[in-house]
C-alpha cells in the first residue's frame, strides 16, 4: 500500500509511504560496487545534489529524474521491522550491508521518520558488518547504537565532502549540510572510537580539482580525525549527465566545451585523469597525516620528512585498507566502484 503524504514541516516535499516485502537487496554483477548488499530505507533525495548518480532510478517509478528526485520521497516505512526479519532467516549468510550508497539514509525525511535506529539495531542484535556514507549530520543522533554495533560487529563509516568550497556547496549541493558541518561530524564519530574515513566525492572537474583546493580538503578531513581520504571523480551516468549538465550551462557554460571533451559520450572521466587525482590525493594524505591521529592531535602533526611512508591502520572499520595507502591499481578500480 502507498500513502501519500505532504508535511507543512517539509514544504515542497511530498512522501509517498509504502510497506516494502524486502529490504536487503542484492546488487547486480554488472554493479562494479566492492560490495554485494545494500538496505536503501528511501528513494529520491532531499539533499538534491544535481551530478546525484542515482537520479536515473526515479525514472523506474514513472518519475522524473530532476525535480521529482530531489522532492517526491519514498519510504519504507516498515524497513526496521523487514530488516530484523530478514536477518534472521535461516537463508542469510551475515554478509556485510551498505547503506547510503544509493540514496542518503540521513536525508532530511530521516529525521521524520526515524527508520535508521531500528536498522542499525538489528544490525547491532544480529552482530551483521555494516557500513554507512552520509552527507547528513543526523547519523549523530544514533552515535550510542554505532558504538553499541562497533562492539559485536564491524561498523565502516564514511562522511561524503568532495571539497570545501562554500559558494560551490550552495549550488551544487543545495540541501545538504555545510561540508563544514560534515567533517565536524567524522570527527565526533572519531572521538567517539570510531573510525571514520572521508569519501572525497565527487571531485568536479576543473571546479574543484585544483592542487590548492585539493590540498585545503584533505587537510580539513585530516584535522577531522579521518581513517582515510578517497577521492572519486565525477560520474555522469544517464539522468545525472542531463541534470548536471543543465546546472553547467546556467552557472559556468565556459566549462561546457572542456567538460564534453573529458567526458565525450561517457560516463566517466578518462583513467589517466582519475588515477592523476588519486596519486595527488595521496600524497596529500601523507603529508598531513591522514589516519594516523584523534581530530586534537591531527592539528599539531607536521608533514612528514621526504619518503615517510605512513602505516596502515586496524580496528573498526570494515577492515578495508585506506585508499590513499592502495596501490595504484586497487585505487584505479576503487575509483571506477564507488559513487
């Protein structure tokens, strides 16, 4: 059943309640994700970011990619009930659930619905790995059940700020927290115990791929406490091309022209650029030690002396090595993987 709701509190946002049979939901081969499960409690998104690559989805429910996305909301509302469920089936293998890689599980309609908190418990009750990315500062309401989960479980976290540049948020990231208030938020999951890594996505091309604005991000995220810095570069998929392109041509239409020389008719920018951001991304790490320090410490930590190589990090986490650490090759295909 779906019931369609409009809420004074949400101006221009209408929610459309439905009872979904099955939550956990098995991504396709063809996915190219470095993981097979996802729980994605909404569809559509509020934080309207307009290069979102999951705008194309909203075309499967006979809405459009655009407007509709960002204000015509779907909710499972009985997600925390069909997850409990679902977990506990003889059938499930306790494999690791990502959530937050379509769509924000801490978007605006979270906070009015509150389905997060009675996922992350029984993720938490079923000791089930998981891994959360948010733009939204809400996941610190659930920071109690996080280190709960942490203690049975492993628990990845990652904030998503892809720069730092506040004129360019405002525009391109329209309903989203500050990247900012983002990063305030890796660092009180930090100094909580938990590690949180910083998902730099995406970086724009010749917006805000800048050594200067580069450098100026991941020193911020350094400063945060991150685990580890991961920059992917902008993907322009169907739905997505056309919504970004459109906000291209309004606001910086000199950038028309180098954009389809980068892109052509594809989706995603050519290696040799992707692998030259990641290489710069990792340097930055290192010099601003990246993963190796609580938010206070990171500040009073100097570049390190020429052929420093950091060491990895263990603990909570997922297990999964810093990308600014990966070798080249594992970056290349991180980066073709993630949002």
């Amino acid at each position: 059943m779906t019931t369609r709701v409009g809420t004074p509190g949400f101006q221009g946002i209408t929610f459309f309640e439905i009872h979904a049979r099955s939550v956990i939901n098995k991504l396709p081969a063809s996915s190219r994700m470095p993981f097979s499960w996802t729980i994605n409690p909404y569809r559509g998104c509020s934080h309207a970011c307009v290069y979102c690559f999951a705008r194309n989805s909203h075309t499967y429910l006979d809405l459009d990619a655009g407007q509709d996305f960002n204000s015509k909301i779907v909710v499972k509302v009985n997600a925390a009930e069909a997850a409990r469920r679902e977990l506990a089936s003889p059938r499930w293998g306790g494999e690791h659930i990502a959530m937050g890689t379509n769509v924000d599980c801490y978007q605006r309609a979270e906070g009015r619905y509150r389905l997060m908190p009675g996922i992350i418990a029984a993720l938490r009750d079923a000791a089930n790995p998981f891994s959360i990315l948010t733009k939204g500062t809400l996941i610190l309401r659930d920071l109690d059940l996080l280190a709960e989960a942490a203690e049975v479980t492993e628990v990845g976290l990652n904030v998503s700020a892809g720069f730092t540049d506040t004129d360019l948020w405002r525009s391109v990231e329209p309903g989203t927290p500050s990247p900012q208030r983002r990063l305030e938020v890796c660092a009180a999951l930090t100094a909580r115990g938990l590690r949180c890594g910083v998902l730099m996505g995406p970086v724009l091309p010749f917006l805000t791929d800048s050594p200067a604005q580069l450098a100026q991000t991941v020193r911020l995220a350094a400063e945060a406490g991150a685990a580890h810095v991961a920059p992917i570069v902008l993907h322009l998929r169907p739905g997505a091309r056309e919504w970004f392109m459109a906000w291209l041509a309004r606001e910086h239409p000199a950038l028309l022209p180098r954009y389809r020389g980068l892109y052509g008719n594809g989706s995603y920018a050519p290696r040799r650029y992707q692998q030259q951001i990641t290489d710069q991304v990792r340097e930055l790490a290192a010099r601003y030690g990246v993963g190796r320090a609580s938010p206070a410490a990171a500040r009073r930590i100097r570049p390190p002396a020429p052929g420093h190589r950091p060491r990895a990090r263990t603990g909570l986490g997922g297990g999964a090595r810093p990308a600014a650490q990966a070798s080249p090759q594992e970056t290349s295909s991180v980066q073709l993987s993630l949002i």
